[in-house]
C-alpha cells in the first residue's frame, strides 16, 4: 500500500469517527491485517512477509559458484553487496521456462542481518489480509525435498502461498 492510499484510509477511518460521535454506532474493524508481496512463478502466486523484503531488483548476470546447490544459481555484486541468488521456481519444485529471461526479478530478502536474492518470473503487488483470511498450510509433508507454504491466504477469488523465508534459503 502507498503512503496515498495509507493516507486516504486514515482520513476514511477518522472521518467514520467523527461521523460516529454525532450519528450512529460505527463499527471500525479491529482485526489486524499483515502484507504480503505477492510475485508468480509460472501462473502460480506466491508471497513473502513484506517485512523481510529489502528491494526488488531487475535480473543481472549470475556469477556461478561451482560446487553449490543446483536451486543456488550464483552470485550478484549488489552496490558493493555480495548476495547468493535461488531461484525459487526449484526450491517449490517448479519448472522454469527460461533462467535467464528478462521479465525475470530478484526479492532481496534480509535474515538474520544477511541478505540473498530470490529469483522470481514476476512480483504483481502486495496484499493487504485480515488475520481471519490466513490458514496454516494445511499440507505438511516433512520428507519433500521442496519448500512447503507456512500458511495460505485468501484474497478475494485468489489463493496465494505464503512461503517461510528460512526454509527458501536454506537454513535449518
């Protein structure tokens, strides 16, 4: 959400407010929301807490680190920053059509004060969900080798997979 749209919502709610101690009973929803950015791999969406996303940047060459991971597709030099890249269509178990399009875009995610890239076809928006619009994944296989949804959200007619940034990039 831009800070116009932050705006408009501030002065809607304060408006219902003012309106509220003069008229009627108000109701002023309560239930806290999270954002989620949402992004596509193939036609499927998938989001990451906006909180852990640093910057989106165009795909860059990739520096191959030999002897890594095969969803580890190297390494970008970042304004002095040196950042591992995955890419995620592996690590859900997706096929990719081109590595190397140019539609593609790089999340830069930060954990644990480390930054890595994650390599996604395309980032659509960020989402706004109530707390009551996001279920636990009801799917736990623990012996797949892919990534598994730490939750799923519902927005509107859209289903959309909540991936945990830990597990993206590996860590245990």
């Amino acid at each position: 959400m831009d800070q116009k749209s932050i705006t408009e919502e501030a002065m809607n709610i304060k408006d219902k407010i003012v309106k509220a101690s003069f008229d009627e009973r108000v109701d002023i929803p309560t239930e806290n929301m999270s954002q989620f950015l949402v992004f596509k791999i193939n036609d499927d969406e998938y989001a990451l807490d906006v909180l852990s996303v640093q910057e989106i940047v165009r795909y860059t060459y990739l520096t191959p680190v030999p002897g890594s991971p095969s969803y580890m597709k190297g390494l970008i030099n970042l304004r002095g920053n040196i950042l591992n890249v995955i890419d995620l269509s592996e690590r859900v178990g997706a096929l990719r059509d081109n590595i190397e399009a140019e539609s593609n875009v790089i999340i830069v995610v930060s954990l644990d004060s480390r930054k890595f890239g994650i390599m996604v076809d395309m980032v659509s928006d960020v989402v706004d969900v109530y707390e009551s619009s996001i279920t636990e994944n009801p799917m736990v296989d623990n012996e797949s080798n892919f990534i598994q949804a730490s939750h799923i959200v519902k927005v509107d007619d859209r289903i959309i997979i909540v991936l945990p940034i830990v597990n993206i990039i590996g860590y245990k």
